[in-house]
C-alpha cells in the first residue's frame, strides 16, 4: 500500500528533474528501468523500534541494522532495493541542531599539482617534487 505523501515526494522530484533541465542545470531526466535500482520514500509515520523499523501500511516492521544509533525525530525513510536483490533504508533524521553559516572570512585557496613543481599555490611559493629532491641529494 502507498501512501499519497510517497506518490507526492515522486512527483516532486520529477517536478525538480525538469525545473534543473529547462534551468540548464540538469540534461533531460531519462526514464528508469524496473530493472535498476529502485526506490520508496516514507514521508511519516515510520517509528524505529529497538531492531526493527516500523513501515506504515502492510509492509509492517522490517529488521534493520544499524550503523549509527539515533533517538532523534525521523523525517525521511527511503527503501532502496538494488539488482541484486538487497534492501538498503537510508534514515533522514532531525537533530534539532541549526544549520552553520558559512562564513566570508576565508579566502579560497587554489592548488597545482604537477611534475615539475610539485605543489604551486595561489600565493606564489612552490615546492620542488620529493624524486627532484633525491635527485639533488645524490650529487
């Protein structure tokens, strides 16, 4: 059984898919095989419950394990399924944390890698690569 917020969240996202194309963003969004990977987003009323994340609908509670361990609020659940026939739930979680601002301080940095002169950074002073500096020692 689907919920209509999962059928809505895929019409968002085609909805985004052509907004980044006609943006010149993003090329033309392809059709997806069933054969690929596919994938389910649950919007609500997912629980986690202890081992087991609890679906909506029949799908029912579905064992789990866990890399992290969270007890914050859960946003997004989204079920992958692969070709080779592995699930995969990817847990979208509030921590209640605000986001940092970036901050105009910084100046951004530019390095060159390369053979002759091994790192050339936008400042202007360059270091010789380590084969040259052996090159140099055995003379």
């Amino acid at each position: 059984m689907l919920y209509s917020q999962c059928l809505q969240y895929v019409a968002l996202n085609l909805s985004t898919a052509y907004k980044n194309f006609f943006d010149k963003r993003a090329g033309f969004p392809n059709f997806k095989s069933k054969h690929g990977r596919q994938l389910i987003s649950y919007l609500s009323n997912v629980k986690l419950e202890g081992d087991y994340i609890k679906m909506p609908g029949k799908v029912g509670k579905i064992y789990c394990k866990q890399e992290r361990k969270f007890d914050d609020q859960i946003k997004t659940v989204t079920i992958s399924l692969n070709p080779d026939g592995k699930y995969f739930a990817s847990v979208l979680v509030d921590d209640g944390k605000e986001t940092p601002q970036a901050s105009s301080s910084l100046k951004a940095v530019g390095i060159d890698l390369g053979l002759l002169i091994f790192v050339l950074p936008a400042m202007g002073a360059s270091l010789i690569t380590p084969a040259m500096l052996k090159n140099i020692a055995q003379f």
